[in-house]
C-alpha cells in the first residue's frame, strides 16, 4: 500500500485526486511547514480503524478483574481528569 505526502496548499488545490487515491486504498498525508499534520483515509479504511480499535480495548469487566485483591500498591495510570461544568 503505497502512501502520498501532499502540502496543504497542494492538498486544496487537488482535494479530488486526494480523495482518489485514498479510495483506492492509499494513505494521503497532509504536511503543513513540512510537518504531517493529518492524513486522508477512505471512509472503508477508517471504519476498519475504529473497529480494531474497540476490539483492542479490554472490556470494563477484564479491567476490574486485573485489579489487584489484596492490600498491595499498585501503578496508577498518570490521567489529566476532564473538565465538568455543574
């Protein structure tokens, strides 16, 4: 699978033939200054994504019985918390 690095400026100018080549199954990268910003993908591609995704992610139940039983420490994830408006 052969992938392409568009500027974001040509990336604009040539949004179909992107899109085109991402159809056929070929990763668009978008650079800005030289950076890869984002990448164009078939909405196929991006389906396939999401669902490795959540087949990858333990479910709640593996999570609470990997849980240590006794008193012992254990690591704790370092996690910002979100922010909640009352």
């Amino acid at each position: 699978m052969a992938s392409s690095t568009w500027s974001l400026h040509d990336a604009k100018n040539r949004f179909s033939a992107v899109v085109d080549a991402a159809l056929r199954g070929e990763p668009q990268w978008v650079t800005r200054r030289g950076k890869r910003v984002g990448v164009v993908l078939s909405a196929e591609m991006f389906e396939r994504l999401k669902q490795l995704e959540q087949v990858a992610a333990p479910s709640f139940n593996s999570v609470l019985l990997d849980m240590p039983q006794d008193d012992q420490p254990f690591e704790r994830l370092p996690l910002r918390q979100r922010d909640v408006e009352f």
